[in-house]
C-alpha cells in the first residue's frame, strides 16, 4: 500500500492531533473520521424516543 503527503495547516493538525487516540496512527485516525461521517443522516429520520412526541406535542400547544 502507498502513501501520499499531505498538507494541513498548524490548527488543523491540533485538531486531529488531539482526536488521536494513543494506539492510533493518523491514517487510523482519518479513516475512523471518514467512516464515522458516512452514516446517512436519514437513518433513524422522524423517530423520536418514548414520550419525546408528546412533549414535543405540548410544547408546540404552549407556543401557540
């Protein structure tokens, strides 16, 4: 497998930097980031947990 330079600017490299984890190199690191923003956000769209609708609900009556 090959690699490739890249650049990044000092607060950027601080930023992965610090969500490195200690075992991690930094193409662990990207890849887990990449992965971690794949999930569709319309996964699990329009659910709520149990009573969150109805509080919902009343707090849109009350605003009215």
């Amino acid at each position: 497998m090959g690699t490739k330079t890249i650049g990044l600017r000092e607060e950027v490299y601080e930023r992965l930097k610090a969500r490195k984890r200690e075992d991690e190199s930094f193409s662990d690191l990207v890849d887990r980031l990449v992965e971690e923003r794949r999930t569709d956000w319309r996964e699990g769209f329009g659910t709520l947990p149990d009573g969150a609708a109805e509080a919902l609900e009343d707090a849109a009556n009350a605003s009215r």
